[in-house]
C-alpha cells in the first residue's frame, strides 16, 4: 500500500550508487558495482602499482562510513529559545555537527551558496570530537555532559584524530554545497598542510580557489622562534567552472540621479560611518564639523544624542567638497550628508589573498559590546566573515552554513552585510552544545554551554541591527524585509519508535507483549505534534525555514507545509470521511499516523480515496 517513513536519514551510499548506475549501467551486476569495469571504461586499468600518491591514515575509511551511516536522530523545534520562529528564515541548531550534517542532506541537497567553518586548529589543547561509528546519537549525549578534552601531540594519534574528526564532516558538507557555492575553512600552521590534502580529496584538486592569508596583530610572543601573527582560510568550490567570484564593486550597481554639469549618473552613500566602529568615541579625529546649505555645522550624528563619525578624514573631506562629491539631502526635515559615486567612477576589482586590516581585537571587542564581558576566547571578526561572504558572491536567495559556529560571528555577520547592502542572505548555524570550563567567564556569567553564548549574541546583534536600522536612512520596506530572527532546533533521536530487537529469554514472554503493546502508537509519547511535523518535513527534503500553518478539517487538525506541499494530520480516529475533505485541498501529499486511522477499513478506503486523486499518502 503506502510508504511508510523510517525516520532515518538520507541513504547516501544510495543516492551515488544510482548516480553511478544512470551513467554506467554496464558496470553492474547482481545490483554489485564491477570496480575494475568502471576503471577500465574510464581508461584506468589495474596494473598492481601499489607505490601510487595517496593520503593515508589510520581510521580512513571507518571516518568514510561514518559519514555514509544513516542517522537515525532528528531535529526538535524549540519555539521558546527562537526569535521570531513563524517568520524567520534563518536556523540555529545545536548537536553534533556529523549528525546534523547528515539530517540536512534530503532538504538541503545542493542548496548552499557558501559555507564557513573555524573548525578546532589541533593546538594541543582544542576541543576534538570523538565520533562513535556503532551509535553515534549515544555518543552525542554523552558528549553534551562533557567539558573540553584536549588532543596532546603525547597522545601518539596526534594528527590523525584531527583527520579522523575533519574528513567525515568535509564528506557531507561538499554534498550541501551548490554547483556554484564555495567553501571557506580558518586553519593555522599546525593542520594546513593536511586540510589542503583532505580538500583535495574530497572537492578535488581541480577546484582549489584560492588559500588566504590573514594578518593579525602583534604576535605571539610564546612561539619558539617567531612570533606567529598569520592564520590562513583555505577556499574550494563545488565546481570551479561554475563559480564566479565576487568583487569589490559592482558594475550592475544602479545610479539614479544626474548631474547636469557632469552629464553624469550617481549614485549617493552615507558619509557618516555605519555599523560597528561608527560612534566618535571609536575613531575621535573623525568627528568634527562640515557646513551644510543652510550655512550651519553639520556634525556626523547616530541618532539626536548619540554622535557618530566620518568615514573620510578633514583633508579627503575638504577634497570631496571641493570636486562637488559631497551632497546633502533632507531625511525627516534634517540634512544629511551623502558622498556622491558616479557611474564607472569605480571599477571593479577582484578581492586578494591578502587581509590584513582585520584582526582580533576588534571582535573581542564586539563580545564585550554585545555582553558587557569577554564570555568567548577568541571570537573570529566580524569583518573578515562579511569580506568572505562578499568574495562568495552571496546574493538574497543564498542560504550560509556554519557548522562549527562557535560564537556564532557568522550569523552576526550575515544579519550585519544584510543591513548594509539591502540583501537577504539566509544562516544556518550549527553548534555542538559543548559545556563551558567552570572556570570561564562564561560559565560565571551564566552560560553553561557554548549554543547559550551563540544564541544569546544573535538576539542582541538582531536587536542592535534593528536599532540602527530604525534609525537610518533606509526606506520603510527595506526597513521591514530585514530578518534578525531565527528558528531553534535540537538534536535528539526521532520522533518514532523503533523496535527493541534485544534478545528474549524464553520465561520473558510478558516483555515481548509488552514491546508489541508499545509499538502500537509509533510516535514516543513525551514528544509533539511539531516535533513529527519538522521530521517528516526534513526526511521528505522539505526546507525547515518553509512555512508552517494549521487548519481544522472535520474537527482534526491538520498541519499545513508552504503551499500544501505536504499535508500532516497526527489525530487519533481518522475516517474515510475525514481523509475525502482533506483530499479537497489537493496537497501533494497526505502523511498521518498508522495508529490515528478509526479501523483497517478506514486506512484501506484512505489508501484508494487518495490513488484517485493522484495523492500520495505516508504513513508515520
């Protein structure tokens, strides 16, 4: 009859085996993959040359099947943490990134633009995970109670515990890539040789982009013989003849207004300095006062009490007045100064591999802004995220993934590019609810876990975005259209039973009724209707930022996903007539509880009510 969902994870070793089968099929037989045909079609034949280049180490290939093993968790909603969780379209999801890697897979198959990862950089004394390949989700809860563990070179599987936690993740991540999204991975010196072999590997070497370096301030003094002040972002595409790089202007930029002494078209921007680093008190040289038409001072205000800064110092000032690149214009009965940027007065420009205006202060700072106290050690910028999501060539269909989100600057810093540029930029986060050291300031703030830091600092960022957007010069629609909100998801084991396969002595004959007893309702009890509503949708490929309503057909309520693209009734004694009016709403397809339907009679007739239709029903 209908297809029943398993609450596993997309099966990955099947989804490329079919692949390989639509374009070989000769390669085949008995449903097995003949190797040594594929190789020789392709014209690689064996030769039994074992002193090929490879990249080996010990727990490869158990790292390989890990990646490939279905899941068998899901992701939980909780509304309660959320900001604004009806609306928004961004996502933050605490759980072990490995996992939640793999329950992305069915939703987000070739859907992300850009990924940004500041995984562990293996110092000695860095957080590494250790993934359990018999039962991951009990490893995952194990894993939640634990402070960070440290990977000592004494050790003696120093550099191959790193591989063997990076290698599975970066397997899953290329699958979530578009075929022309980018990644972007922070390293230092102490794993950057093994990350590019890894990269090669896994997106292949062909598509290397770029690795940049990025200078830091002052140095580390501790190091042995120089003091260190690089890290590098090492960047691959999914395909580098469909990648396009962004760049630092763009040619496509429209210029409303017309100079007639000129005969020019220009466009207008705030001279006064926005976002982060725009009060006076943060560059104190550049604020002072211009003259505006009305022969008065005109001093850079954030808001009526608040004074803000220039971006342009006195001379380039006095410069831009005098060549006519400065304007003014009132906003709510006051001037404004803009800087005029005349059409083809800026050319475009590839981004470099060299960063070095960006450094760590300037974030650390950030945090303590946000929270009043340093509650993270070393918080990537702000900046240097914004810069890789522009060099990504994002636009507002573009969804960023980070699953090592840390304090979660990437959220910060997309919302942020979002407020500067006018685009809609999507986030999803993933973090690992890893406990913070008693000692931390964290932990004596009140934050027991790093998701508490991350979560915490995007609502405060969303609402410092939205305060300065109010009060900026932006239009009311774009005022509205900015997202600063997020959904929360868990990880945790599904939603459905499974059967308890342990063995049954033979006088336990009373725990096998009662295991059959149990499997009558299929959904565990402490769990919600919104809990089987969001795993259906994620083990369908639905999206979980879709649309989520609810209607009441025949006194049943029924769950409503985007455009009835999927229909969820979990409603104990469904009927035929009730499934005949939820037919009448055409969803593509119907989902309901095996345990919900009133009798066999009604789950039959359900069965051929929706055939006629074209309906496909699910079972759950």
């Amino acid at each position: 009859m209908s297809n029943k969902l398993d609450g596993m994870s997309m099966n990955i070793e099947q989804t490329e085996m079919e692949k390989l089968k639509a374009v070989f099929p000769q390669c085949f037989a008995e449903g097995k993959l003949d190797i040594d045909k594929l190789l020789s079609l392709c014209g690689e034949y064996i030769d039994n040359d074992f002193e090929k280049y490879k990249f080996e180490w010990k727990g490869k290939i158990e790292s390989l099947k890990l990646a490939q093993k279905r899941s068998t968790g899901t992701l939980r909603p909780c509304k309660a943490e959320s900001v604004n969780f009806d609306e928004t379209k961004n996502l933050y999801i605490e759980g072990d990134n490995l996992e939640v890697l793999k329950l992305l897979q069915t939703a987000y198959y070739n859907k992300i633009k850009m990924i940004y990862i500041d995984p562990p950089y293996n110092t000695g004394s860095d957080f590494v995970y250790e993934d359990d390949f018999a039962d991951p989700m009990a490893r995952y809860k194990e894993v939640t109670q634990q402070t960070t563990k440290s990977n000592a070179e004494t050790m003696g599987r120093y550099h191959t515990n790193w591989l063997n936690m990076m290698y599975p993740r970066l397997r899953l991540a290329v699958n979530l890539l578009s075929n022309d999204g980018v990644i972007f991975i922070s390293i230092d010196d102490n794993e950057v040789t093994n990350l590019k072999k890894i990269c090669n590997e896994v997106f292949g070497e062909e598509n290397f982009v770029a690795q940049i370096c990025i200078k830091g301030s002052g140095g580390r003094q501790d190091s042995k013989h120089f003091a260190v002040i690089h890290q590098y972002v090492i960047c691959y595409a999914k395909n580098i003849d469909n990648f396009i790089a962004g760049e630092d202007e763009k040619e496509e930029e429209k210029f409303p207004y017309f100079d007639e002494e000129k005969g020019l078209h220009y466009k207008t921007q705030l001279l006064r300095k926005w976002g982060d680093k725009s009060k006076r008190e943060d560059r104190p040289n550049l604020y002072y006062p211009i003259t505006d038409p009305d022969g008065n001072e005109h001093y850079p205000m954030l808001n009526e009490t608040t004074e803000g800064r220039w971006r342009w110092g006195k001379e380039k000032m006095a410069e831009g007045i005098e060549q006519g690149l400065v304007t003014f214009s009132k906003v709510n009965g006051k001037w404004v100064a803009y800087e005029k940027i005349y059409e083809g007065q800026r050319n475009t420009k590839k981004f470099n591999t060299w960063i070095e205006s960006i450094g760590t202060e300037s974030s650390i700072n950030i945090i303590k802004e946000l929270f009043g106290e340093k509650v993270f050690d070393y918080p990537k910028p702000v900046e240097l995220i914004k810069q890789l999501i522009k060099m990504a060539n994002t636009t507002s269909e573009s969804i960023i993934l980070d699953f090592f989100s840390g304090s979660a600057t990437t959220a910060h810093a997309t919302m942020q590019l979002n407020q500067e540029d006018g685009l809609d930029r999507k986030f999803i986060m993933v973090q690992l609810p890893e406990m913070c050291d008693e000692k931390s300031e964290a932990s004596k703030y009140g934050y027991s876990n790093i998701c508490e830091i991350g979560k915490e600092r995007i609502r405060r960022a969303g609402k410092k975005i939205l305060e300065e957007t109010a009060q900026s010069v932006l239009g009311d629609e774009e005022k509205s259209s900015l997202d600063v909100g997020f959904k929360v998801f868990k990880l945790d084991t599904s939603n459905l039973k499974t059967w308890d396969g342990t063995p049954i002595q033979d006088k336990q004959i009373d725990l096998f009724y009662e295991r059959l007893n149990a499997m009558i309702d299929t959904v565990k009890d402490d769990r919600t209707d919104m809990d089987v509503v969001y795993e259906v949708m994620l083990k369908m490929g639905i999206p979980l930022d879709v649309e989520v309503q609810y209607m009441e057909i025949n006194d049943k309520i029924a769950y409503i996903v985007g455009d009835f693209i999927l229909m969820i009734c979990l409603a104990d004694k469904i009927t035929a007539e009730d499934i005949e009016a939820m037919a009448q709403y055409a969803p593509a397809k119907i989902i309901c509880a095996e345990a919900g339907f009133a009798d066999d009679s009604a789950l039959s007739n359900a069965h051929y009510i929706l055939k006629d239709r074209a309906i496909e029903l699910k079972l759950v």
